[in-house]
C-alpha cells in the first residue's frame, strides 16, 4: 500500500502485532488516496501542508520526504505550501516547515 | 488583491482602520500566492484542507466557497481533500467537512 | 456498525455517495472498538475527553449524547471526564465541557 | 500527591520556587483525580488518550510511562486507547503514539 | 473570585454541583492571577491572546468583554493583541478575533 | 527588522532564497510589532503566552530567549505569563514551559 512507504517501521509493527487493525488502514489509505479527481501528488502536498500547520515536525518531515523521493515533489514546489502554511498558520509553522526542509534537502 | 475575495466584509474593515496593517496583508498575500510552481487553484486546495484538518468552521467555510466560486474547484475535488484529512486528522474533521461541503452545495 | 449509531446523518450521505470510502471507514470503526481489553464504554469515554480537549463542540456533543443514549453513561461519569480535561487542557475546554453537559442534559 | 509521580522533577522546582501555586495545582490534581465514579486508572487511560491526540509527545510519553508503572495499565490497553486516537484524530497521532510505545516497552 | 466575572454562569453551577472542584478552581485562579511582577491586565491582553490564537470564539469573546467592562481595555489595545496573533497564528485566527472584537463593540 | 533577532538564522535563507516572501514578513512583521498602544514588550510577553500555550518548544524557546536577551524580559515575568498558560491550557503545557524557561536560565 502507498502508505507503507512513508508510516514504513510503524507500520510494520502494526502489520505483525495488530493485523485487523493493520488491514483496515490499509484499505482506508487505498480509500484516501484512489480520490476520484485529484492525483496522488496534489493529494501528498495536501498533506505535507496540514501537517506543516500544525508544528508536527515527525509527520510534516515524513511527508516532504516520501513526496521527494517518491513523487518528485520539488523543493520549489514544497516552498509553495509553506507559504500557504504562512498565510493560514503564522510564523511558528512557516518556520519550522522551513527547517525541516533545509534538514532533508542537505541530508541528499 | 485575491484575498480580498474570500475574506471581503472582515478585510474592508481591516483596510479602513487599520491601512498599514493591511498593506502589510495584501503584500504577504500577493507572495503566498504567486508562487513560483504550484498554481493558485493546488493552492487553494493545501488551504482547504488545512482549514478543515483543525475543525475550524468559519476558515473552512470561506475558502471551500470561494474556491468553488472563482476557481470553479467541484465537490468532487474538495471531497478528494477531505479524504486526506481522514487520514490525517481523523472522523471529526473529516465529518465536520462534509458537512460544510453539504451546506454549502445546498445553497445553491 | 456502531460509528452509524454517532455520526448517523453524516455518514448515510458517505454510504450513499462514497461507498468504498464507508466500507473503509466501517471496517477501521470495528478494528478500533474491538480492542482486545477495554470495553467499548471506556473507549467512548476516552473519546468524549480528546474531543472535550480540543473544543471541538460538534464532536463533544456527539460523543456525550451517544454514550449517554446507548451506553448508559452517567452525567457524573463524564464529569469525571471532564476533571482530567481540566488538568490537561485548561478552564475554556473544561467550561465548554460543561456547558454541552447542561444543553445535553436540559433536552430530556 | 498522585501528580507528584509523574511531573516528578518539573513539580519539585515549582513546589520550591512557586509554593502557592504549587499549593493550588496540587488541591486541583487531588480533587480532578478524586473523580465520584471513574476510577484513577480510567482517567489515567483518558489523559493518555488527550496527550496522545495533539501529538504532544512529552505528556504522551510521562502518561503512559507512570500509568504502566504505578497502575499496571498494559501495553494492550494503552494500543485500546490509540485505537481511539486513530479514529478521532488521525494517523500521525496514532503512529506517534505506537512509537512512544514502543520506546517505553523497550527501556525496560 | 476574579474568574466568577468572566466564567459566571457556569462556575455559578460548578460551585453547588461540584464544591470541591470549585475550590480548587479558586485557589488557582488566585494564583494565577496574583503574579509576582505582571498585573492583571497584562495577564488578561495574554488570555485573549492565548484564546484568539486557537479560535476558541467562546473563551475569546468572554476574555474580550470582561477585559473590556472589568479592567478598561480599549479596542485598540485588544487590535494589538490580535497583531500579534496573525504572527504567530496566521489570518484565519486574526479574522475571527476581528469579527468577535466587533461584534463585542457594536452591542454597546 | 525585530523579526531578524528572533527568528535570526531561519530568516536569512528566507531573505536569499524568497526575496519578495521576505520583503512581505518584514513589513507584517513591523506593522504587528508597531501598534498603537501596546509596546514591543507587552506583546512579546503575548508572543510567548501563544508558543507555550500550544506546546510549540521550538517556538517558545525563541520567544522566551529574544525577550529575555533583548527586552530584559525577567524569569519571574515570564512565569506569570506561564501562570495563565497553566489556567487556559492546562498541565502539559505549563511544564513543558517551565522546563524550557529552565534551559534557558541554566545555560547562562
């Protein structure tokens, strides 16, 4: 499942310790993200920036991080949903998002 | 300015009283959205579901509208939105969205 | 399935429009009150606190009404929870606790 | 008191710098955990569930560890209690949650 | 109690209901608000700060009014308060804290 | 610009890499920071009443240490901004603040 790439080690505990629970996020991940109109990229830089707003820098990290690896998000195109974190969330997140990004982009 | 649209009645009395401030306002919002890659509607979208992840009703409500009105956003790809905030923000979020999506749609 | 029971109008629109989507959002409802120790009261209790906590009033209500309609849940019981939402998140998520409490209790 | 457990070192230092407001925490803690009819280790299960729910991984994480050291509350109760989580507040809580966990369990 | 101003109703019935909370509450309140160095305004323009930031519009509205009948805060120290809210808090909170601000100076 | 103390590192990546974001955060920032009414000093205790009350570290850290360095904001002031943390956001929030405040003195 497309989750299993960035929830990667959890989940895989969960797999192993809570196999019903396992499947029926599974199967609501497949839910999620088979959206009827948007495409799994609009949709992961949707989630990049909800966690972003709320200061969840282990969330927001893994986000921007399966994005790029997985999607080719670019950092320009990340840079863009942080200033929409800016105008709805402040400061704080905006800057923390910043952050995060500068730690992956120089982790390469 | 493209704020003025979804944040009309609060940003006239902002521009009257208080003009620095919303210079200041107006400027920020040209930079938040005229970002370099992603377009205004993508944006539009992350600001929906940011709005929705933390059950914030009246936020919600304005940008779901608005995005709908002028960038012809349809249900269906505020619906795909509000799947990822299931995933990311849980039921009440998710059920306060369609809910506000229901009342929005039967309005008109 | 027992979420039907809490967010009854709500989710017959995602059964009717969204149908994979409450197929997941059903089975992950099982899997989540099918713990394996603690009763289904003791997690709806659990739910009336996280959604007291973050003054989500539309949830808190929600919550206290179905617990107290199906679960016979008692009003000093979820005065017990809202104790510890008083220690953990403060006076206005303890007030509107209360508050909702009165509304919910006035009705019958 | 009960609190003194598990905000151990941080309570010492305002028991010292700031008694009467220690004096007052204090009386609170005895009386929000002096509940009529839920008993302690149930309102511990749902301050587990609050801190857990707004990823606040410090609280999370001295809730869990007090309540498995001094209620023997077990590993499968706290997975019953993020079940909740999951539900009502979304994946990057939850996965949290089963981190913190995780690391607890493993200390030992 | 100071807090019995802006929390009057509903501490009215904390009081006969639950006497021992209510102590507790009190004497917390007193502490609080009995500061070493800020006086009590200070501390009231910090609440509604603090309510403002999370668009909590009920505690928000009551710090607002009781800060402006109790204690002589004007409309514009409030407007400064909410500068410092869409810094840290971004647009959507500055707007309700507007809305709420105006709502409270058009009932005089 | 004030910001530039405080959000010093952060910011001059910002100003390199987004020339127009940073021209719009300098000149929001200067009209949050210029009320009429309140001074820098009142609404830096503000700024760090909002950080701490959501458990922000990173954010409260900042806060704390611009207003202690530049403004000779004192500890005890900042305690009683953490006394009405303690009273709007509960437990978590006023420790974590507490154990922050005292990184920041002990490193001196």
């Amino acid at each position: 499942m497309k989750y299993e790439v960035f929830y990667g080690k959890g989940m895989k505990r969960v797999k192993e310790r809570l196999p019903d629970l396992y499947e029926s996020i599974a199967s609501l991940n497949e839910s999620v993200f088979n959206g009827t109109t948007l495409d799994y990229k609009t949709q992961k830089l949707i989630a990049i920036g909800i966690a972003a707003s709320r200061c969840d820098s282990d969330a927001t990290k893994k986000q921007m991080r399966s994005s790029m690896n997985e999607l080719e998000v670019t950092e320009d195109e990340i840079i863009d949903v942080l200033r929409v974190v800016l105008l709805l969330s402040g400061m704080p997140a905006f800057n923390q998002g910043m952050r995060l990004l500068d730690e992956i982009t120089s982790e390469k």
